[in-house]
C-alpha cells in the first residue's frame, strides 16, 4: 500500500501498518515545515511511546491575554504541556515507520490512474539534490491520503472535499530571549485580542532555544505577517532574530467524507481533523492515522471497502463531542473584543482551569464532577449576555 504524506499522520498510520506486516510505501517530499504550535499533550506522548529527547520545552503555565490586556495565568497541576519542532519531531516518526519496514521515498505525489485491471497506480516524481526527478509509479491496493490540509488526493478522489473552509496561519520561528530575566521558557501566551486576529487568537510558544510567534484567521484580507509583528511587538520581541517564516491553511471541520468507497482513504489535515478554537491537530492526527492504519488493515484483510469507513465514524465518536463544544466556544467567543474580554474573564475560574486542562490533557471530556459543569454553565451564560461584571 502507498501512504502519502510523512506528517505525524501519514507516518502514524505507515508506522502502525508497517508493525502489522503490510507492505508500505511512505511518500513524503520533505524539506517544508508545517506552521504549527507545536503542542503535545500527555497522551499522546504515552500513547504513542514519544521519547524525551523530543520534547524541546515542557510549558506548566498558559497565559490568556484579553484586548484590554487582562492578563489570566492558568496553571497546570501535577503534569506539563510538552513543546515539538515539527521538523525533528515529523521526522523522527517517519524514521521510526522505516525501522518498521515501511519503505520512504522523498517525491511528490502527482496523480492517480488506474490499470485496466482496476488496480490504482500512484504517478510521481522523486526529489533530488539537483530537483525533481523523473517520472515514476507504482501499482497499489490501498492509497492512504495524507497529503494535507489541501489535499489533491482529496480534490481530485474524494466526493464533498472542496466544501472544506480553511483558517490560514503564519507563525515565525526567533531566537529565545534566554538572557532576559522576564522571559520564562515554561509559560505560553495566548492573546485573544480583535488587532492579532479577528476570529481566532495569537500566540507566543517556547520551543527551548527558539519560539514560535503566530496567529491565524479565515478572513483572506487580513495582513497575518502584519499581525504577527504586531504581536512581537506587544510581546517586546521585535528585536529578537527571525529564523524563518512559515504560513499554511489550517481545515476548520472534519470532512464529510474521507473514502472514495473503494481503495482511498483521507486522514489528518487532508481528513480535517484539527480542533476548532484551538486549532490543536498533532494529537488528533495521530490518532486519526492510527485509526485510518485499522481501518485499511480490516479492509484488505476482508476484501470489503466499506471498512474504510470505520475510521471517519471511530474518529468522530471519540472525539466528535469535543470538536462540536470547541466550534461553539470559537463561534459565540471569538467574535469580537467585547467577548473576547469576557471569555478570559471566565479563564480566571478555578473550575475552568481544572477541568479545561484535565480534558486537554487526557483528550475527553472530564465528567467526574457534574456541579463544576453547572457552575461552568452559568457563569459562561452570565458572561455572554452581559450580566457579569468584567
């Protein structure tokens, strides 16, 4: 089988149906870095068994920042959010699928035929030292499309994927301000405020010797890089070395359909799995490999297509609840200054923190103490209408 794409998805489900004996071929044409945060929770790193090495910071703090520049710190008890460099670490995964015995191959995906016995062939072309290579193909069973946010697998395969609507973010990648004493490498900052983005949030993560500073937004007109130097500035960064700059489209909402009915399946970005509000997608696309490897796994195994259809159902019964609150916490928070004020407000409960970060860690929603949920509930609708004090 051919996998498309060597991110934490595409090597995820390599890596698992590798384990599992099948031949696999990893297709990834490297060299580009994803604009990402880079934050991994707890269980993922136990789930799946991520060294330490890995881990370039681990943050124990988050700062929410409001437009009047109310400032919340939400600690984290007994644990830490851990920091990645998406280069080392993507890598890292897809070396440890070829120590599996999935086969890598550095090219780019062109297109996918058809053999006249029905067999699908993926055509590409290898990358060089001195460029692109010639064309080449290969005859496969099964197509894992791992190949991005905006996927061509998709577009071209895939019924309903040009419905998916896109957060484009830009992050830059600076020195760390070690030196300066006000500087803590355990703390995030996340700034809602209208002049960062108008529909989503800024950011300021510590990735040991570098940062990563970003926002993101789905309104087209609005100037990211602008944005993001104007949060430098805030942050006092702006004299700090630039490394390099990154920008890609962020998918908002798992796609309505990941299969085409036959021999492809989608997972990751291409699958749109990245949670609303957040825009966290690491965990949630590993997870999504693993259960796309599983699904493909029973398909080939059965000889019954509509497997691949457990992987979409598994995905949203897991994780489903949780993206839908998230899109109503974005939705009803996120629209302008005057509830964004109000919603780092709320980040100041007790309640909040504590069962914010028990299901960001674990990735479920924490049930254990229902009156916390109606505390919750009615001081959010207190915010919202206007009756609390900010």
């Amino acid at each position: 089988m051919v996998v498309v794409g060597g991110g934490p998805s595409g090597a995820t489900a390599a890596d698992d149906l590798a384990r599992q004996g099948w031949s696999v071929l990893l297709i990834d044409r490297q060299g580009r870095t994803k604009p990402c945060g880079g934050a991994i929770p707890p269980r993922l790193i136990k789930d799946f068994e991520i060294p330490d090495h890995l881990l370039v910071a681990k943050v124990r703090c988050a700062r929410m920042i409001s437009p009047k520049n109310n400032q919340v710190d939400m600690h984290i008890e007994d644990g830490f959010v851990a920091m990645v460099n998406r280069d080392s670490f993507d890598e890292w995964l897809r070396e440890r699928a070829h120590s599996h015995g999935a086969t890598r191959l550095r090219a780019v995906c062109d297109k996918i035929t058809r053999d006249p016995d029905g067999v699908s062939r993926v055509h590409f072309n290898s990358v060089q030292a001195q460029g692109v290579g010639e064309p080449d193909s290969v005859r496969t069973r099964m197509i894992v499309a791992a190949d991005g946010a905006r996927s061509e697998i998709a577009r071209q395969h895939i019924e309903g994927s040009e419905k998916t609507k896109y957060v484009f973010a830009y992050h830059e990648i600076i020195r760390a301000p070690l030196q300066d004493p006000s500087y803590d490498p355990h703390r995030c900052d996340v700034y809602y405020q209208g002049i960062i983005s108008p529909d989503f949030y800024g950011w300021v993560f510590p990735h040991g010797d570098t940062m990563s500073v970003g926002t993101g937004s789905a309104d087209k007109g609005f100037s990211l890089r602008g944005s993001v130097g104007k949060l430098r500035e805030i942050a006092g960064l702006n004299q700090v070395e630039t490394l390099r700059r990154e920008g890609a489209p962020i998918p908002l909402k798992p796609l309505p359909r990941w299969e085409n009915g036959r021999d492809i399946v989608l997972t990751g970005d291409a699958a749109g799995v990245v949670a609303p509000a957040s825009g966290e997608g690491i965990y949630y696309a590993m997870a999504c490999g693993r259960m796309v490897a599983e699904a493909v796994q029973n398909a080939l195994k059965t000889g019954d297509a509509t497997c691949l259809k457990q992987a979409r159902k598994q995905f949203l019964k897991e994780h489903g609840q949780v993206f839908w609150i998230l899109g109503l916490l974005q939705y009803f928070w996120y629209q302008n200054d005057k509830r964004r004020e109000r919603f780092v407000k709320v980040c100041e409960d007790p309640d909040v923190q504590r069962l914010t970060f028990e299901s960001y860690m674990n990735k479920k929603l924490v049930r254990k103490k229902p009156m916390a949920h109606i505390r919750i509930f009615f001081k959010d609708l207190a915010h919202l209408l206007g009756f609390a004090r900010v």
